[in-house]
C-alpha cells in the first residue's frame, strides 16, 4: 500500500510529506492508546483491530435504483434485519453515475469469509432484495457469490476506525452495562 504510493513520489516529496504528517499529528492527534493502523483483510479489504471494511461498486439493473429507494422508503431506512448478521458495524448505499451503479460500503468484524457466509444464513433475504437489483447477481446462496463479490470489491485507499479493538458485541455489551449503571443512579436520587 505505502510502497506503491512512495513509487509516484520523488524522495523529496516523500520527506517533506513525512514532515508535514509528523507536524500535523503532533499538533492535532489525540493519544487515545488504541492501535488505529490498517492491514490487509485478506484478497480485498482493510482491516483495523477487530473491524474490517468491504466496498464495493456495481451497476444497476434498469429499475435497480428506483426499486432500492423503494425499499428504503417502505422501510424508513430501517434494514433492522441487518442486525441478524452480528458483526455488522454499519452499511451504507450511495447511487453513482445518475443512479446507474450502486456503491456499497460496510464495516464488520472478523474475516471477510464468515461475514459473507452470515449474510447468506442470517439475511438471504434481505440481500436478494438488495442486490437482486445489481446486474448479474447470482444470488446469496449461489456458490458463485463470494466471486461474485470480489469482483466489484475495491480496497478503501484510506480508512480510520474509531474503537478498533471493540467488536459489535463488545459494544451493546457495554452499552447495557452503562445503561444498568444509569438506572441504579436515577432510582437511587
């Protein structure tokens, strides 16, 4: 990722960059302790701690951009079922090119594979009706997916996570625990 960046660069530049990104995290960047540095996820993908993201591009069937906005209007935006999956952080749906192809960004935690495999077991539904309307999509189930898949997958050039090291989990655990605190404190006023 760096080295091929480095390429374009002349060692000057690439110094005075340096400089300049030291100088910027010493006047701005908060040590908050956690590690916020980005590896690979595997073939495609960039991970952080415990949360790894997946973006994708695709194009549209002919009604594919109508029929999503539809849905998202039936639903108020809720894809509540989405929460099945478990390790889904979040998700987001952009139209590109006048509402011809579809980009779609998550983050989640764990491997690439088993986040995949969850879509398919926990909201196959829910996905057919999704990308039911990019072209070509064979379908969760279909065994061609995960090609399927990485095939309109393009790795984020850059990528920050705030928590790294907590998984979905991990956070409604805490919540529930802040929330139990909460609520000794307000009966116990």
């Amino acid at each position: 990722m760096t080295t091929e960046n480095n390429e374009k660069l002349s060692l000057l530049d690439d110094v005075a960059l340096k400089a300049q990104m030291l100088m910027a995290n010493l006047k701005e960047g908060a040590n908050d302790g956690y590690d916020h540095s980005v590896t690979s996820a595997g073939e495609k993908g960039l991970k952080s701690g415990k949360v790894s993201e997946l973006t994708a591009i695709a194009p549209l069937t002919k009604d594919g951009a109508a029929r999503i906005k539809r849905i998202l209007e039936i639903t108020k935006g809720n894809l509540a079922g989405a929460t099945n999956v478990g390790t889904l952080h979040d998700l987001r749906l952009v139209f590109l090119d006048n509402d011809t192809k579809l980009l779609f960004c998550t983050a989640y935690d764990g491997d690439w594979d088993a986040y995949i495999n969850d879509f398919a077991t926990k909201i196959p539904e829910l996905m057919d009706l999704l990308f039911g309307n990019v072209e070509g999509w064979p379908g969760i189930k279909s065994p061609t997916v995960k090609q399927f898949i990485l095939d309109h997958q393009i790795t984020a050039t850059g990528w920050y996570v705030g928590v790294p090291h907590l998984t979905v989990r991990d956070i409604a655990r805490n919540d529930k625990i802040v929330r139990g605190i909460n609520k000794a404190i307000e009966q116990a006023q």
